[in-house]
C-alpha cells in the first residue's frame, strides 16, 4: 500500500469515527450534582424519591443532607453549599426569604403531616392522651428542641394549648431532631414522646396514644425551594418540580405523609 493509500484510509477511519460518535449521541453528558438539605422526617421517602430522579436522570447525581430544619436553616445562612432546601415548617423558609436566599418563583408548600403521642410498644404507664403525661408515674416525655426542630415547636404548642406544657416542660428530655425523639421512646429511655404520624408510622417498637387536635399546633407544612447561590439553579428547580409529580406522591403517600395542596 502506498504512503497516499495509508493517508486516505486513516481519513477514513477517522470520519468513520465521528459519525459513528454522532450516531451514538456523542459524548457522555456531564455530571450535574445536587445537595438537598431536608428535614430528617423526611429521610425514608426522600431517599427513595431521589433514587427514582436519579434512575431516570443519570447526568444528575443528588447528596441529601438531613438534620434538624433550624440546624440546615443556619448551615445555608453561613454560606453551605446548598442546591434545595425542604424544611419542615414554613419558619425556617421564611428566615432564608427575608434574607434574599432563596431562588425568586421555587418556593411552593409541598406536604403535610401530623403529630402524635406515642409510648414504647410494651409501654404499661397507661398513658391514652396529652394530659397523661402529666401524671407523677411519667417521669421523662421526649421532645424535639423546640428553638431549632419543628417537632419541638409544634409540641411546645399543644401543650401549651392544652394548658400542659410548664408540668411537661419539667420532665422534658430534649432532642436534637425528631428522628432522636422516635429512638429515645424505642428504646425505652422515655415514656412518651411527641412526633410526627410519619416517624410513628415507621417503627414497630412504638405505638400512637393521641393524636394533637388540629387546632392545638400550626399546621406541619413542608415547603420547598431551590437556594438563589446554586450552582445549577435549573437542575434545582426541575428537581423540585419533580417532587409534585405523580411518582413522587406516589411515595410520600405510602410513607404516610399528604401532598399540602392536593
């Protein structure tokens, strides 16, 4: 073969190459990656939501970051890297809006919840309601810190609706988010424990007594919304658009919780 030959059979390969490049839809995409810091009550169905986008959306990988929503709410004041913020009660949200932090049009209410009493599931201090834990055989009641965890605020509501929350307050063992609560009252380290319907819902160690008249507390709302630093504002926002889909709720159902505006 001639040096001429060789030359034109390597052009050859070579646009071979490209069209067969263009054909196979050219080159891998580029990974977009995305932090969502979510309310720790939310961990079960959240993880499984973002499995589902991520399984359908291969170019865009998601790192959940779960806490205590006043703890997250700081952690985005002080400059963390943070694409989606999904508390749960509008106080957190509204802190980062009055500071111009949030992604102008993103924000939107997406679910709601309940809050229960619950007992170990052997428990024999015959707690039924609220005002139970008052009585002098209830010696610890767990409760989420109410500065800082909205399980916290909303008890410190009911009870103090209930004209209970001073008698409580003295036997409080204090959580630094709700998921604490649920595991103090599993392992018996309390006699009672106030959390959300959804955190009751998955355990088999604890059972639901009473359940917080819906007029006693704010009601729980989760919102959402993309953070105005993300450095993939559209990548946010289509994640948290996805989160109103039907696949999506879907499975927050299944855990127990409901969509805020139906």
């Amino acid at each position: 073969m001639t040096r001429t030959s060789r030359c034109a059979l390597a052009l050859v390969l070579v646009l071979l190459l490209v069209v067969g490049a263009a054909f196979a839809g050219g080159p891998p995409q580029s990974k977009t990656d995305l932090t969502v810091s979510a309310a720790i009550s939310l961990k079960p169905a959240l993880d499984e939501v973002t499995q589902l986008y991520t399984a359908a959306n291969p170019s865009v990988s998601i790192a959940t970051n779960y806490g205590a929503s006043g703890t997250l709410e700081v952690q985005i004041e002080q400059g963390a890297p943070v694409d989606i913020f999904l508390p749960a009660a509008p106080k957190q949200m509204d802190a980062l809006d009055a500071k111009g932090l949030l992604l102008e049009g993103t924000r939107k209410d997406l679910l709601r919840n309940e809050v229960v009493l619950i007992v170990p599931k052997d428990s024999s201090a015959g707690i039924s309601s609220f005002q139970d834990l008052t009585h002098a055989n209830v010696k610890q009641v767990a409760l989420g810190e109410p500065a800082t965890v909205p399980a916290g605020q909303y008890a410190k509501e009911v009870l103090t609706n209930l004209g209970i929350y001073d008698a409580v307050n003295s036997k409080a063992v204090l959580a630094k988010d709700v998921r604490q609560v649920l595991t103090y009252v599993e392992t018996g380290n309390v006699d009672a424990g106030i959390v959300y319907a959804t955190d009751a819902q998955s355990s088999s160690k604890v059972k639901v007594v009473a359940k917080a008249p819906e007029k006693s507390h704010s009601p729980v709302i989760y919102p959402v919304a993309a953070i105005k630093s993300s450095k993939n504002p559209n990548s946010a926002h289509a994640f948290a658009n996805f989160l109103f889909g039907p696949q999506a709720r879907a499975i927050f159902q299944k855990y127990g919780f409901t969509m805020a505006n139906p």
